[in-house]
C-alpha cells in the first residue's frame, strides 16, 4: 500500500486534534471543518501515522494570540456566546434571585446587560467584521476552534526551533485571511501569522509560500514592512475573485520592498504549466533569499472541481509543489487553508502527509474508512481532474510574469543581514530562561500517555501497552521510534 522514495529520513511532527473537526460554521457554509477529521482518517488507515510524532494539540492561550491581534478583537472574540445561550442566561437569570444564581452565569449575564446597555454589540460585530457577513459567522465554539488551529501551528514552530522535527504538519492552520483586528474569508485569527512570529525569535529569514487558490493577503499585510518575512503567493486574480487583491506589482513597502512576491493568474491553470512556473520562482526565491526555515500554506481550492476554486490542479499537480520545497532540506511547516470540496480536500493532505514522510500512498481509498462512501464512485485517492477545460493562463503571459518576479528580486540583497535590534518575546517561556540547566530540567519532565489513550484518539486498536512521552505543550500521543516496538 505504501511505497519508500529515497528521502524519508526527515523526523515529521504531526498536531492534530478530533475536536477541531466538529465546530460548524453552518449548515449551508462553504467552510467544512470535517474535511479535516476526513484527512486524518486517511492517515491513520494509510498507516502513515506510525511513521510520525503525533501531537494532540491543545488551545493558544490569550497572551499568544495577542503578539499580533488586537486585545478587543481578542477579548470580543472570547467572550462571544452564541445567540442560543444568551437567551438562555437572560431568561434564567431573570427568573433566579441573584445568590442562587451560579457566579460563571451571573457574570455572563451582567456582560451581556452591559453590553445591551452601551448598545455595542452591534457596533464591534461592524468593527471586527464577525458576524456581519454570511463569510464570517458567529458560532457555538468559535473562540475555542480558533485556539486549537492557532496551537497547532505555534507548537509547529516549537517543534522546529526545538529540533524535535524537520517538518512539522497542521492541517487545522493556514488560516491566511484573518487580519490584526478584523475576520475576513472564513478566518477569525491567523495562525500562520502567529508561528512566523514565534520562528523570527531564532530565525533570521522566514519563507512563507501560500499555494492556496486566494490570495494570502492578511500574511503579505502583516509582514508587508519587513524584509526578515519573505511571502510568496500564487494564486486566482481578477474577475472580482476574492479578495482582489495579490497583483504582481504589489511588492512591499519600505525595508519590506520587493519582499512580497506575488504570483497571479487566471482561471484553468492546470498541472504542467503551474509546475513549472513554481518551480522557475521558488528556485530563485531560495536562491537569493536563502530562509532559514520555510511555511507552507497549501489550500486545496486550487484543485480541479473545488466549489470556489477556478484552477484545475490534480492531487499530483498540488503535492508535486510540495514535494520541491522539501528537496531544499530547509525546516519545514505544512499549514490547510481552503479547499470545499472536502472530499478532494482530505485525499490531498493525505497525500501531503505521505510526501513529508517521504512515501507514495496506494490509489485506492481504504475500505474501512469511515467516510468510505463520501469517495464514491471509484473510491480512488487521485480523483479525475476536468476535461476540456479551458486555461486562461497564455504561456507568454506566465512568461512574462516569471521575468518580472525575477526581475523584483534582483533588487534585494542576497542572504540579507539582519541585526537584532529587538528580539520578539517567546511563547514559550522555557525559552526565555537564561539557566538552561533549569530549561534541560523541565524540557525533561515527561508525561506518561498509554498507547490504549492513542488508539482511541486515533480509532484504532491494539494491545500494546508501550507508554509514551510528552514533551511539549501539545501531548505528544504517538513518536516514531514507538514503531519498532510494535
């Protein structure tokens, strides 16, 4: 079922948490956080789990998010209850004497009336963008399902400084929409944003490449004045395609000039043509960048028959992107993103997931997958791609937008030196102590996770009873050298 390429030496970290596939942001919503629990349920049937450290994430907590959120757009977002158990307090409340009331509903109640009073509800839905739109609706968990995806991804970038994985995979992040103070394109909170941050405390130079069918403009917006984040998005533009923004003469600003490359391009792009454009780019991002570790968005939508997608990219055409930034051998994160056709969605992760650990997973869908039946008719990992689908996308157009990226980036220095004037404050605060006798000592405190607790995380089953070790702030479920005892 599963073949060996020659590079699967590389220690891959995985975070995943069931939970975070359950959240819904509505029935008739585009974005399916199921897509998510369907791609780790490949992994797990294609046994590619054993051949990775597993994580079971945990959520970001308020001071992480707020190293680049704005503290009301934080506070409001964690404070937000749905519409259901607001009328549940108030009516509870209102029908209970104040000492009998328990005190967590008592103060949910006194918020609610004060907000009620100050008439602001309305006014920071308009502000923050949450709720204001059918793209970003409130929902039942939604500050929770924010801070599982952003954990993940900050503990992806601990796991890279750490040296405790070359590739670490969240299939939660990516959520490369989200701006400082506003929600927009189905994200609430960048996580991608968040693990660049925490990678900048040891990193000189950062890569961010966003293979998503949009733009990823609130990652460009956020790192647009610095040239210590590079971002490189190819991705759908014109016709009014959201976002509208990702046209090829936006290029940064100040100190961050010419450090945002973007790569446009009209709808029907396919394989062949997307490939190799990639690969004429990032070629000499690498070459003339030179980061010290990589992040990788890779949304789905860009597959053929996405929902919102315009592009008609294979599995094979998305992973082969993939698979070249790994051949530099540079630290490497792999972030979600989009994609709504979920069923295309989960079979590509999977296959990503198969390609960080160096491996070519089997054709077939295993049989005894639970969403089984959601792969029909041919019950295939490599769906058909459309035919007679017209490509928008001139060679001569393409052409002329690789000289012009070659072009900006002629202009930036090679290799550029970075002097750190202000070294941004750590997540982590093992890794702000100067005695690192004391860090070793607490790096070394284990917790100790049956495989039984794995095998249910996972859905899988077994007797073996071989404990194993956390040793980071997300549980550390399942360590490939467990393999072996097996």
């Amino acid at each position: 079922m599963i073949q060996t390429d020659s590079d699967s030496s590389r220690r891959v970290a995985y975070f995943y948490n069931r939970f975070i596939g359950k959240f819904q942001y509505g029935k008739e919503h585009p974005m399916k956080p199921k897509r998510i629990i369907m791609a780790h349920n490949l992994i797990v049937n294609y046994g590619l789990f054993r051949q990775m450290d597993v994580y079971l994430i945990r959520e970001a907590q308020l001071q992480e998010i707020r190293k680049f959120h704005d503290p009301d757009y934080i506070i409001y977002l964690s404070q937000f209850m749905s519409q259901n158990k607001i009328n549940f307090v108030k009516e509870y409340c209102s029908a209970n004497n104040e000492s009998v009331i328990p005190e967590n509903l008592l103060e949910e109640f006194k918020l609610i009336i004060k907000w009620s009073q100050q008439q602001k509800i309305k006014t920071e839905n308009s502000e923050f963008k949450v709720g204001d739109s059918p793209d970003n609706p409130t929902f039942s968990g939604l500050f929770s399902y924010c801070q599982l995806s952003s954990g993940a991804s900050i503990d992806c970038a601990h796991s890279i400084l750490t040296g405790q994985a070359d590739i670490a995979i969240n299939w939660s992040g990516g959520l490369h929409h989200a701006k400082k103070k506003e929600a927009s394109g189905f994200c609430y909170i960048n996580d991608i944003v968040l693990c660049i941050l925490e990678l900048l405390r040891v990193y000189v130079r950062v890569l961010y490449v966003d293979i998503d069918c949009h733009h990823g403009d609130g990652v460009e917006e956020a790192f647009y004045l610095t040239n210590r984040v590079m971002t490189l998005s190819f991705h759908q533009y014109g016709d009014d395609f959201y976002p509208g923004t990702g046209q090829l003469n936006s290029v940064g600003v100040g100190v961050g000039r010419y450090y945002s490359v973007n790569v446009p391009m009209k709808p029907g792009m396919s394989d062949e043509p997307y490939i190799e454009m990639f690969k004429k780019i990032t070629s000499r991002v690498m070459q003339v960048y030179r980061p010290d570790c990589i992040v990788m968005q890779c949304g789905a939508d860009s597959l053929s028959l996405d929902k919102l997608g315009g592009f008609n990219l294979s599995i094979k055409g998305h992973g082969a992107c993939v698979q070249y930034m790994k051949s530099f051998g540079t630290p490497m994160i792999l972030l979600g993103g989009g994609g709504y056709t979920i069923s295309n969605v989960s079979r590509c992760w999977a296959y990503e997931t198969g390609i960080a650990l160096g491996q070519q997973i089997d054709q077939a869908i295993p049989s005894n997958d639970i969403y089984y039946d959601y792969y029909s008719p041919d019950y295939l990992l490599h769906f058909p791609i459309k035919q007679n689908v017209e490509n928008r996308n001139k060679t001569e157009d393409l052409n002329k937008i690789v000289a012009t990226v070659y072009d900006y980036l002629s202009y930036i220095e090679n290799s550029p030196g970075i002097h750190f004037h202000d070294v941004p404050f750590s997540f982590y605060p093992d890794m702000d102590q100067e005695n690192e006798d004391e860090n070793k000592e607490q790096m070394d405190q284990k917790q100790e996770v049956s495989l039984n607790e794995l095998e249910q995380e996972l859905g899988i089953s077994g007797s073996s009873k071989n404990e194993i070790s956390v040793q980071s702030n997300s549980r550390k479920m399942y360590t490939k050298s467990q393999q072996q005892d097996l």
